[in-house]
C-alpha cells in the first residue's frame, strides 16, 4: 500500500526521491521477506530507508525551528545556573528546573551534600549525571543543609518527571536571605532561558 502511494505521488514529488525511497523501501521488504538469516542486510535497508528523506519542497511540510519551552512556576526563585529555590522562613528548598532536566535528559544518578554540611552561594553542592553529560549543581544561597532527598538516590528520574514537587534536592537554613533578592524572579528566568 505504502509502495503504491509513492509511486502515484512520484511525479509530484520528484523523481530522484521516488526512486531512492522505493529501491531502499524494496531492498527492506526482500531482507525482511526472507529467513532473515543475515540481520546486517535489514539494518542496511533501513539505514536506507532513512537515508532517503524528501528534500524541501517535497511532501514534508516547513519545520517551524523553535524549542519547546519549560515549565516556571510563579513564586519562585531562580539562579542563572538553573536552580530553583522556595524560601519558607529562613529555610530554602532548593532543585534543579524543568528547563536544566530537559536540557540534561535522562537522569540516572545524582549526588547530593551531606546533612549538616554548609553550602556558600554559587559553589557546587551536588552532581547530577544525565545520559549525555555530568552537570555540577550550584547552591543558589548559602547555608546549612537541613535535608536532603534521599528519594533521588534511588530514583533519580524524579529530576526528570517533577523537578518541582518530588525532584527537589536539599533544604537548608539561610544564613543570609538577601542572597536570596539577587536571584531572578520567574520573568526574569523566562527571558534567561530564551537568550
């Protein structure tokens, strides 16, 4: 069926096309067709098959080049280097954003301070590994930390599915809540992220 609507659509589509998507669209049926017995000639009628994409102007339409943006939640605070902190008297709640987990990935490990450690503003306090790269994590005020999450030691995706609620990382007692003023504010983090 497939076959048959491209070779209809051939003279509309261009001829070099056609002929590239079909003779690689056969070399798949025959290697599949057959006992399979050597699985290399199916991966190459696919790498073909995938290789034999329509230039513009075909029966692709225009791309528009523009990135999905990331959840900010009002109320918060945010650092340049994409943590987030939730003050809550002089304690602070501090996690990494939706936009630093999508640009991460897949999380598969993080490292975290130890209770009673003090963190200083814009120092490492922790690491979180992703499937594509290693990033430090900042502390976004200085303090004590009071907490950590101990959930994202065994399950570290949770960076990945809710940064905001069960993805947090420490909490901490401030030392000095004006740090916290110098911090963006959810405007300020959204016209951050577009630069």
């Amino acid at each position: 069926m497939l076959l048959a609507s491209v070779r209809q659509q051939s003279s509309r589509v261009g001829l070099g096309f056609a002929r590239r998507f079909l003779g690689a669209q056969e070399a798949l049926s025959a290697a599949s067709v057959g006992s399979l017995q050597s699985l290399s000639s199916l991966a190459t009628a696919q790498q073909s098959v995938v290789a034999a994409k329509p230039t513009a102007g075909a029966f692709a339409p225009p791309v528009a080049m523009t990135r999905g943006f990331a959840t900010v939640v009002d109320g918060l605070k945010y650092a340049e280097s994409h943590e987030w902190l939730k003050m809550d008297g002089d304690t602070a709640t501090v996690g990494i954003t939706d936009f630093a987990q999508s640009e991460l990935g897949d999380v598969v490990y993080v490292e975290l301070p130890e209770v009673g450690s003090t963190v200083s503003k814009a120092e490492t306090f922790g690491v979180v590994e992703s499937v594509k790269a290693a990033s430090d994590v900042y502390a976004p005020v200085s303090g004590e930390v009071l907490e950590i999450n101990d959930a994202l030691v065994d399950d570290p995706s949770k960076l990945n599915t809710e940064p905001f609620e069960g993805g947090w990382m420490m909490k901490i007692k401030v030392s000095d809540a004006g740090e916290a003023d110098g911090l963006l504010d959810a405007d300020a983090y959204k016209a951050n992220c577009d630069e």
